[in-house]
C-alpha cells in the first residue's frame, strides 16, 4: 500500500483512529474551550505529519525573532494512528498539532483541539477572512469555535505524459468523461503491462470527487452521508467501468510514481506533491509531462485537501503556539514551505503572488482550487464510512462482487454507522 496525498491518511489509519476517539470522546470536552491563563515558555513542542528538517528550518527564523525554540517532531503519516489515539486518550499531546483535513471531524469530535476563538482578536494573521474560501472557519469548524488554523492546501489535478499521449495519437489531456474513459482504454492497448491509468485502491476520495462531477453530494440535506443516490451510481459504474476494462493495474503495491516515470500508467489523478516526487525521480522527464484541470463529468470539482495546525487541548503554551500559527500564516513562509514542498498555501495573499502565477503549472493548481470541495466536514464517523465505501468497491473490481448487492448492503452500513 502506498502513501496517499498529504492530507488524506491511510483508510486504516483513519479508522482505528475513529474507533479509539469514539471510545474516548466522553472523556473530554467536544471543542475544548480556550485556557484564560497561559505560562511564559521558552519552547514549544510541534506534531508535523511533515519532514522534520525542512520544518525545522521554516521556524528557524522564528526562534531568532521571538527566542522560543519549537521541538519539532515528525510523525510518519502510516503513524498516525498509534501516536495520535494514545495522545488524545492520555492528554499527553505537543502544543501544536498538525491534522489532516480528513481526520479534522475525529479530533473536533473528541474535543483534542483548543477553542481559540477567544484570543483571535489579538491575532488578524488569523482571521478567516485571510484563508481560501474552501477552508473558511465556518466549513471547518463547529459553529462560534475555531478549532484549527488552515496550514497547507491540496488539490487533485490529472498528471498526463504528453510524450506518450501524443505517441498514442492523443493530442491533449481528456476534458470531458467520455474522453477521459476512451484515452484510457487506447493508451491501455499499447501492449501487455501498459495501462491507461493508475487508480490507488487506497483512495476513498476519488468515488466522492466522481460523484461531485456527476452532479450529487454524498451528504443528505441532513448532513448525514448517503451513497444512495443515482450520483454515487453514476460515479460507481464509472468508476468500475477502468476495471471491467482493464485499463488500470490490480496489484496492491503498483507504485504511481514509478509507473508514471515508467509510462506503464501515464496518467493519474493526484496532488502536487507528486510533481516533486516525479521531478526527483526522472529529472531527465521534464518537458514531458504535464498537468490539466480533472475531467469533467457534469463539472470538473476536485476534492480540496491538505492540513491545519491546532492547539492541542491541554497546551499551557496558548500564546506561544498562537505566535507560531501568526509566523506560518505569512506570505514569506507560506511561499517557503511551497518551495521546500510543492503543498499549496492556504493564505489568499500567498496564493496571489508571482511566485504562484507565473508558473503555468501552478496556475492549473490554483484554478483547479476554484472547483474543489471539502470531504464531508465534521461528520465523525467518516473515517469508518469511508473505509466501508472503498471496501465495496473493491470488493466489486478487484474480487468479482455484484455490484448492487454489494452497494445496497453498503448503504445499510452507512445508515447504521449514523443512527442517533
């Protein structure tokens, strides 16, 4: 199993997590509220799900302006599961703490996140109004808290191989479902071993972006989660349909930036991130591939991803760790982490730099966020519904499984997975 884009964990890990927080939530407080007093310190302790050493060094500037050392520890993201339940469970947490926006409903739920609503006016850096519109606080934040700062922003995008599009006589990247499902199956036929696309079986992101673009939501007007909508049927079968062709690898451990760099699988849908992961494998590729807006199905939305940074709920540290939030929110640093990372800022006047317009990759980036949309926000049983949805899937492609029944009983899980 490979790592998935940052911002989205592993399906498991995601699961056991909600399971352990579910047992714990009523221990703590949901949305812990924000401590009136704080102590001095001269450090502070940062969870990053990022390289240590380059986060390091984006907060060595800030430990020479301000003199508070941040100890900076990295969590592998296959990790998360067993550093963070036993943080929540116990109390013993860092000061701050980065979190994917897919885990964000699990630790709002278990209340592992300080409400620090009530020190924002002290701190305009922090306003919501500063951030992209797909991360505003009242979409990622229960109503009157703030539990998390917006930190990085990712989103889905098609990395194609122009040379073999065009090898194959296809002269641009797929625009419409149609073209995208045709392309596919004619890079597929260029002999044993060659695919069209690559599609992780670890991606349940991927069946609720296709339903976005066939036109549906996977949430009631109740907020509940439901894939029992002609949308999801729509996405399903087309989502299915790579497999019943067999345009797409099987194998559990297929390897997307290697089969890109490869040509074995040149077109896949995944963040930037990868652009860096390509470039460092296959410098020689430059010039040879590119990236496009996702193929539109009724519309062409992408699932807006990436992470914040929180105050862990039993921080004595508020002020110092809100200060830190103030240095990561700048222009200057959010435009370094791009650099040290290829993640996306999340601040409005980093995003509208030159650093980030002139580069014509980067422009599809950012235009791609325009049509991007959360993972359904602050519905805690996510992660368990999640893995569920993915599991039927494949279920249905990878071991031969009918489709309805295996979908109907699907929706009987998910439904049971809410009740009240």
């Amino acid at each position: 199993m490979k790592i998935p884009m940052r911002g989205v964990v592993f399906r498991g890990a995601t699961l056991v997590v909600a399971v352990a927080i579910v047992a714990i939530t009523a221990s703590l407080a949901a949305g812990s509220t924000a401590r009136t007093s704080v102590s001095s310190a001269t450090s502070i302790t940062v969870w990053t799900m990022e390289d240590s050493k380059a986060f390091t060094s984006l907060v060595a500037n800030f430990t020479k302006q301000t003199g508070i050392k941040v100890n900076v520890e990295a969590i592998p993201w296959g990790n998360v599961n067993d550093k963070l339940t036993t943080a929540i469970a116990s109390g013993n947490g860092p000061d701050v703490v980065q979190v994917g926006l897919s885990l964000l409903p699990t630790f709002v739920g278990a209340g592992a996140l300080m409400n620090v609503k009530p020190y924002l006016q002290k701190h305009p850096a922090l306003q919501s109004a500063n951030y992209l519109d797909g991360v505003a606080a009242n979409k990622i934040n229960p109503a009157g808290k703030v539990l998390s700062i917006p930190w990085v922003s990712d989103v889905r995008i098609l990395f194609y191989r122009k040379d073999i599009l065009s090898q194959a006589g296809i002269s641009s990247p797929p625009k419409t479902w149609a073209e995208f499902y045709k392309d596919a199956a004619k890079l597929a036929a260029r002999g044993s071993g060659q695919y069209g696309l690559y599609i992780p079986q670890w991606d349940s992101a991927l069946p609720v972006e296709l339903t976005w673009q066939a036109g549906g939501t996977v949430q009631d007007r109740r907020g509940l989660v439901t894939f029992n909508t002609k949308a999801f049927r729509r996405a399903a079968d087309f989502y299915i349909s790579f497999y019943k062709s067999k345009v797409v690898p099987t194998a559990s451990d297929f390897d997307q930036t290697q089969g890109f760099v490869s040509g074995a699988a040149p077109m896949v849908i995944s963040g930037p991130y990868l652009a860096g992961a390509i470039n460092g494998a296959a410098p020689e590729l430059n010039g040879k591939w590119g990236v496009a807006l996702l193929p539109k199905g009724k519309t062409g939305t992408s699932l807006f991803a990436g992470s914040n940074m929180g105050v862990w709920y039993k921080s004595k540290h508020v002020k110092e760790s809100l200060r830190l939030l103030d240095y990561l929110s700048s222009t200057k640093e959010q435009l370094t982490w791009f650099k040290f990372t290829n993640e996306l800022p999340t601040v409005k006047a980093a995003m509208s730099t030159k650093a980030m317009t002139s580069d014509p990759m980067v422009r599809v980036y950012v235009k791609q966020l325009q049509d991007a949309k959360l993972l359904p926000p602050l519905v805690p049983a996510w992660g368990q519904i999640s893995s569920a949805m993915l599991d039927a899937l494949n279920n249905i492609v990878l071991k031969g499984a009918d489709e309805n029944s295996t979908l109907a009983q699907l929706n009987q899980q998910v439904a049971a997975l809410q009740k009240q």
